[in-house]
C-alpha cells in the first residue's frame, strides 16, 4: 500500500460478492461458503454441506439471494428531502 491508503475491513463482504457475482457469470445455481458460529440476522435460507472440526460451517447458498443480503446490509438509508 501507499501513503495514506488504508486496509478496510468489510468482514469479507468483498469477497463474498466477488464470489457470487463470478458464479451468476458463470451460471452456477449455489456458491460454497464457509463461516464460524451462527449465520448473520436475515442471511438467507441455504444448504448445510459439512461442519469442520474446527467448528466451521459450510453452506451452499444462491448467489443472487446472499448478493440481494448484502446489498441491503449495506445500502444507506437517506432521508426524503
């Protein structure tokens, strides 16, 4: 990084979208995702696909449905002017 540039961290958001938006371009009905503990208020409805030793959970989840998720986690809300 340079100068003033500084990491932000988006609890991997990111990444996720990146993931889902390459599998709706490629066509794929679910993307795999691995989380810890709980899935976040409101993430939507997916397949659980194995839990790891180390207590990781894995999901298959549509894309569009986790992209829709995010967008309205991140979305602001600005007043009517």
């Amino acid at each position: 990084m340079m100068g003033n540039e500084k990491a932000q961290d988006d609890g991997g958001l990111t990444a996720l979208v990146m993931q889902c938006a390459f599998a709706v371009i490629a066509g794929q009905k679910t993307v795999t995702i691995s989380t810890t503990g709980k899935r976040p208020s409101g993430f939507p409805r997916c397949e659980l696909l194995s839990v790891g030793t180390d207590g990781s959970h894995n999901y298959a989840v549509c894309p569009i449905k986790a992209m829709a998720w995010i967008h309205s986690r991140t979305t602001r809300k600005t007043p009517n002017a």
